[in-house]
C-alpha cells in the first residue's frame, strides 16, 4: 500500500507547488514586479519546493537521513540528468548571460560551506541561518549585477496582465497549493520511510533516489519546455538557482525546523558525485561548451552515480 501512497503523495507535492507558483507569478505580475524579479526568485525557489517540503517534513519527523539525501540526490539530478536533457534536446544553445562570471561560482560556494558543515555530522539552527543568508546575499548580487533572467516574454506578460484577476480565487488556489505541498510531503515522507523498512534498505537510498527524483521533477519539466522555446538563458539558470536554493533554503529550513545530526562517512561517494558535478557544471559554463557532448559527459556521471547505488542495493 505504501507505493501508490508514495506515488499519489509525491503527485500531490508537485501539483500543489505548480499551483503556487502559478499563482504567486500571477500576482507578481499583477503588480508591475519585474521579469527579472519573477525569474530569479519565484522560478528558482518555486521549483524547489517539492524539495523544501520533503526535507522540512523529514527534518520534522528526526528521518534525518532522507532530509539530507534529497537535497545531496536533487542536486545530482538538476545536473546530470535536467542540465543533460537541456543540451541534448535544445537546437542551438548560445545564451547572453555569462553564467561562469555571475552564476556557476555560487553554485560552488554553497557545496563548500556544506562540506565545512559535514564535517561535523551535524547542521544546527545556526547552521540554517548561515545557509539561508547565503541565499540572501546570492539574490542581492543578482538584483545589482544583472537584470538577464527572464520568466516570460513581454507579450506573455502583457496578455496575463490583462486577464481577469479575482482575488477570492487567486487566495483560494495559494491556500490549496499549500495544503497540498504540506500534506503530498508529510505522506511522502512516511511512505518512502515504510517502503526503506519493507525493501530492508537505508532511508538514505530511498531518500538519494525515489524522494530526490521525484521531487525534481518540477526542474526537469520548466527546463525542458524553456529549453524547447529556445529559452536557453532560462533553463541553465534554473537549474543553478534550484542547485543554490537546495543546499541553501531547502537544508537551512531543514535544519531550522530541527538540527539534523547524521554520521556522513558512510556517504561520502555521494557527496563526492554531487561534488563532480557542480565542477562539471562550473566547467562547462566557463568554457561555454552548452552542447550534446557535454551533455553526455553529464549522463555518464549520472550512470556512475545510478551504478554505484545498483550495488549499494545489492550488497543491501
């Protein structure tokens, strides 16, 4: 009984985060706030929900384990698998932003302060705030240095912002999205945690991979659909932002709601691939080498990482 829980749960997650960023751009558009301000907060911290909810939720119920492994799991993913896509789906990628110069470092920066923070086995409440400024700061730097990252088009904008606009519904699909994100993530949370018991397996292992696949989904999808629109500029830095806002608000958060004490030397391969492909990341964007053999070289990691977890399980 517990996958299809597990399964309807995490739907529920990622349904009620669409309705809220739906919703919240609405609004942001609703009062003149500028495209860059929607692209680089609500599609960057909106997709990035499913996560949040999941860790918050996990941190909440002490599973200390899949709280960590999502956030570690995700981040992978966004890169090898969502970034991947992006390359070997999107036509010609030549984006104006120079990702390198202003974006792929703070990428970076979070994943060392992670490791600093590790090192330790824990992540306290002070932790958290640490996290979370970092988050802050990279939303200052971005607010001074470049005005680049687009939502939508201008005549996108236009025709929402001259559709009918009801208060009453907007407030009442923002209180549903929110019911559904609490509620997807607490059961998909407890069902991932059963079906860890019932395969005999570590919640690290469903939480690295059932919860983190499934919770990046909302990524996979607005990367993909942006990249098909030719919106190159949109995709890499969702992908970025998302990387940010993982170790960052989603791990902060978590350890807000409650310190995570977990011992991380058992996990170091993981932590080591989520390493790999942030320099991968870092490398590709300073070289500009946004093609399909790059794309590949993603998907190998991916097959490593995904290889490693076969014998994880195996030797489970």
């Amino acid at each position: 009984m517990d996958y299809p829980i597990f399964v309807i749960s995490l739907a529920t997650l990622i349904w009620g985060a669409d309705l809220l960023i739906a919703q919240s751009e609405k609004i942001a558009l609703r009062f003149d706030i500028s495209e860059y301000v929607i692209g680089a907060t609500l599609i960057a911290l909106g997709t990035s929900l499913p996560e949040m909810a999941a860790s918050i939720a996990a941190s909440a119920n002490l599973k200390a384990e899949i709280a960590l492994s999502n956030v570690i799991g995700s981040n992978i993913l966004n890169i090898t698998l969502v970034l991947a896509s992006v390359f070997l789906i999107a036509k010609k990628i030549e984006p104006e932003r120079d990702f390198f110069a202003k974006d792929s470092s703070w990428a970076l920066f979070p994943i060392l302060i992670f490791l600093v923070m590790a090192y330790t086995n824990s992540f306290d409440r002070i932790d958290g705030l640490l996290l979370i400024s970092m988050m802050l700061a990279y939303l200052l730097f971005l607010k001074n240095s470049a005005r680049e990252l687009l939502a939508i088009e201008g005549d996108e904008i236009e025709e929402i912002q001259k559709s009918p606009f009801s208060w009453s519904r907007t407030a009442s699909l923002l209180i549903l999205g929110f019911i559904l994100v609490i509620g997807g993530a607490e059961f998909t949370v407890e069902s991932a945690s059963n079906i860890a018991r019932e395969l005999g397996v570590s919640e690290w292992i469903i939480g690295i991979v059932m919860v983190s696949m499934g919770t990046s989904m909302p990524e996979l999808i607005v990367s993909i659909v942006a990249a098909g629109k030719g919106k190159a500029d949109m995709a890499i830095g969702n992908i970025i932002g998302s990387n940010m806002t993982n170790i960052t608000v989603v791990l902060g958060a978590a350890a807000l709601v409650n310190p995570i004490s977990l011992d991380m030397r058992p996990y170091i391969f993981d932590i080591s691939v989520m390493i790999a492909a942030t320099l991968m990341l870092v490398f590709i964007t300073a070289n500009r080498m946004y093609s399909k053999p790059a794309g590949i070289s993603l998907l190998v990691l991916l097959f490593i990482f995904l290889k490693h977890l076969a014998g994880t399980l195996s030797h489970g």
